[in-house]
C-alpha cells in the first residue's frame, strides 16, 4: 500500500490518496485549472475538493464499490456502482478488444448479469424473502454526469467504466422492515460503504463488512408525509311533509264520510282500511322536504372548502407513492368519482414520469396551491353539499437514484367540483385549464436533507 500525491510546480494539487493492490485507481486533474493557481493550503483545497465532488454528483472515486439503499412507500432500492474491472473478478465479460467494451458486449453481458445478482441479492421484506426485480443495468464511462441522463449505449474504456445495477424490491404493501445481506457482495470485496435514504429520516451511512454482514430497518414512523385533515361533511336538517302517506290518508277518509252519510258503513270501513294501509307503505317514499333555514352556515367554502380541497388533491397525488397501481387506484377512489379514476390516474401518471429517467414515476411529496377561489355551497335533494374550486397548484415529482435527486415542477391550473355526503368528500369534475412542466433538475443529495 502506498500513497499518492500529485504535484504541479511543486504545489499539491489533488489530496493525497491510497493505492490498494489489485484495485486499479483513475484520478482527474483539470489540466486548465480556471479556479484558480495551485495552493497547498489545505482548506482551499477541501473547498476544491467539495465542489468537484459536487460536479461529480458525489462520486469522489473512480475504483470504489458505492451502494445506495432507498425505502419509499413503495419498494425498496438497492442501487449498485461497481468499476466494470471489479465486477470482472467476480463475473468475466466476454469482449474482444483489451481496453473497450463495444455496444454488441454490453448487451450481450445483460442477462448474465441479471442473473447473478438476482441469485446472490435476495432480501428479506415484511419478514418474506423476496428476490429482485432487475430495473436497470447500464455501463457508464468516466463522464459522471451520465449517470443523470436518458440512458445512452455507447462503448466504454474499462478502465474507467463503472456497471450500474439497480434492484427493486416490492411485497404486499408498503416496507415495514427491511434485512439486506452481505451475499450481493460476498468475498468479492473486503468492505463496502453504502449511503441509505429512508423517507423521511436523516440519510445516514452503513458499513458492510465481514464483521457487519446485514443492513437491518424497521419503521417506527409512516413512510408518508402527514396528510391534510378534510372537515367532516356537515350533516342536513329538513323539515319533511309525507305528501303522499296524507293523501293516502285524507283521500279514502272523505270516500268513506261520504258512504257513512249514505248508510254503507261496512264499505266505508273497507275504503278507510286500504286508505290506511297505502299510507302505511307510502309515508316515507312520497316526502316533501325543506331544508331549514341557517343550514348553509355550517359550511364556509371559503375556509371548510379550501381545507377539504387541499385535503383531497393531497390523496390523489399520494396515490401515486403507492405500492402497485391496485394500491394507487384504491387510494384514488377514496377521494374520486369512479368515473374520473381511469383518466385522472393515466393524465397526472404521465406528466409525473421522467423520461430522461427510463420512463420512472417521480414521488410527490408536497402540492402548493398558489390561487384557489371558491363558489357558494348547494345542498342537492340527497343532501349532499356540491361547490366548486377554481385555482393554481404546483408538484415537484422527483426520482432518486445514485445519491442524486431529479426533480421537475409540474403547474396546473383548474376548476374541480366537490361533493360531499355521507361517504365522504370526492372531487366528481376535473377540468385543467392550462398545464406546464419545467425542466429537470439534477442535484446532489445532502447528508442532512431529510425530504
């Protein structure tokens, strides 16, 4: 083992760092140094450290194994980084050339891949074993800033390559605790330090090693942000008139006074019978109701409205951190019209996606509203409240991979209906009336952001 430091005109340049046997290292140096002259002042060079680490989305190393841990509402990620000479030990790659892997071998060497890491990655999920899902496998070259882009296959130097595998692993509902084993790296590797992002806890560090051989989680808060309390739905008061049980009533009764007058009592009798039998079956279904006055009082569009209209566009967007889409559209019918489930779920699915991502579905974990207005409240003949909303909200839909967030701002601006009775509030109109998507965003992930 030995150090290396690099110099120019006598002044460091670059931290010094440690060679390992076996472990072929690449260092970059900017040959036009634009920030300024070579110092050895060492908190300068921290800084300049720091920033290229930053440029680098946080790979300070082109030999080191990284490992990246995420659990979500929706499945946990373990997300894989290994210099492609290093993964070569432990699985050859059949290529002709000595120093590049052509296109044709990198497509070749997938499905080998996939089956060595979905034989030697199990984990153990809400206490079931559950194998990998196989989301990606690419191969990067010495540009870091590929690992932020739409995958793009080229061939590669392997000696400054990198293989990026990244596992999914899903079970019945949302990880409530989580065992990763040492088994993805086993003898292949003496040590391994892995980054875990668990939503909404501090990112922390874990090292695999011989003596700490398992990654254990288990949750003690919900993987979810708190949600939005909707008021309940005011109950109605009427004043109720059984219209049709009284004429029931009051028809046979003057049929039968009119017979009493004439003698025929056993008829009248007869007629005031049926009278009050059809009364009997017709007093609760031929009613005519007033609802008393003050009743809109209990409900304030303007205050009650706006709540429960945050309240419901919350869900719909939770509906899509979902564990499966049986999940996402249960969620979506407890706030939705079931006619609006469909088109509402594949509209606000497809601006949510990151095609520069593989198609991934970006997490939503705040809605702004920035307008909202209100109409007056109605109460409809079943006693359901119906207003409307007309406003502006934006969404961040984010995707996380490498130790890096992709975040694009979604606006929309809309009129939504709103019903409420007994089951409940649920939007049963949606109507965008302008929509737009920024650009993404790629930006590193800080040890003491908690999102």
């Amino acid at each position: 083992m030995m150090d290396l430091s690099v110099m120019r005109e006598g002044r460091w340049i670059h931290r010094p760092v440690q060679l390992m046997v076996d472990q072929p290292l690449t260092v970059s140096i900017a040959v036009d140094d634009s920030s300024g002259p070579a110092t050895n002042e060492w908190e300068a060079m921290r800084r300049r450290r720091e920033a290229e680490v930053i440029r680098r989305l946080g790979l300070a190393s082109y030999s080191s194994i990284y490992s990246f841990i995420y659990v979500t509402a929706r499945e946990v990620r373990h997300e894989v980084l290994i210099p492609l000479l290093t993964f070569e030990e432990w699985l050859p790659i059949d290529r002709k050339q000595g120093d590049r892997l052509l296109v044709a071998e990198q497509q070749a060497a997938l499905e080998p891949i996939a089956r060595f890491f979905q034989r030697r990655a199990p984990v153990r999920l809400n206490e079931a074993v559950v194998l990998p899902e196989i989301d990606q496998i690419r191969f990067f070259g010495v540009e870091t800033r590929d690992l932020a882009g739409a995958p793009v296959a080229r061939e590669v130097n392997v000696y400054q390559a990198r293989l990026g595998v990244i596992l999914r692993y899903r079970g019945l509902g949302r990880p409530d605790r989580v065992e990763i084993p040492w088994e993805i790296f086993g003898k292949n590797a003496a040590a391994v330090q892995s980054q875990v992002f668990v939503r909404g806890e501090a990112p922390r560090q874990f090292r695999f090693w011989k003596g700490n051989t398992h990654w254990r989680w288990a949750a003690t808060n919900p993987l979810e942000p708190p949600q939005i309390q909707a008021i309940a739905v005011p109950p109605v008061e009427r004043l109720r008139i059984p219209l049709l049980g009284l004429l029931c009533l009051m028809v046979p009764g003057a049929i039968a006074m009119v017979l009493r007058r004439k003698s025929s009592t056993r008829p009248a009798w007869g007629v005031l019978f049926l009278g009050i039998l059809g009364s009997f079956f017709a007093w609760d279904n031929g009613q005519v109701s007033w609802v008393l006055p003050g009743q809109e009082t209990r409900f304030n569009p303007d205050t009650d409205g706006k709540q429960v209209a945050r309240a419901l566009l919350t869900d719909v967007y939770q509906a899509f951190n979902q564990p499966g889409e049986d999940a996402a559209y249960d969620r979506l019918s407890r706030v939705m019209a079931g006619s609006l489930l469909e088109p509402v779920y594949l509209r606000f699915r497809e601006m949510l996606t990151l095609e520069e991502q593989g198609g991934a579905i970006g997490e939503v974990h705040q809605v702004d509203w920035t307008e909202m207005e209100t109409t007056p409240a109605q109460i409809d003949p079943e006693n359901a409240w119906h207003y409307s909303v007309q406003g502006r909200w934006t969404v961040v839909g984010q995707v996380e991979h490498w130790g890096h967030l992709h975040q694009r701002q979604h606006t929309y601006r809309a009129k939504l209906r709103i019903r409420g009775n007994h089951e409940g509030w649920r939007i049963v109109r949606i109507e965008v009336l302008d929509q737009s998507r920024g650009p993404v965003t790629t930006r590193l992930r800080q040890v003491n952001q908690t999102i």
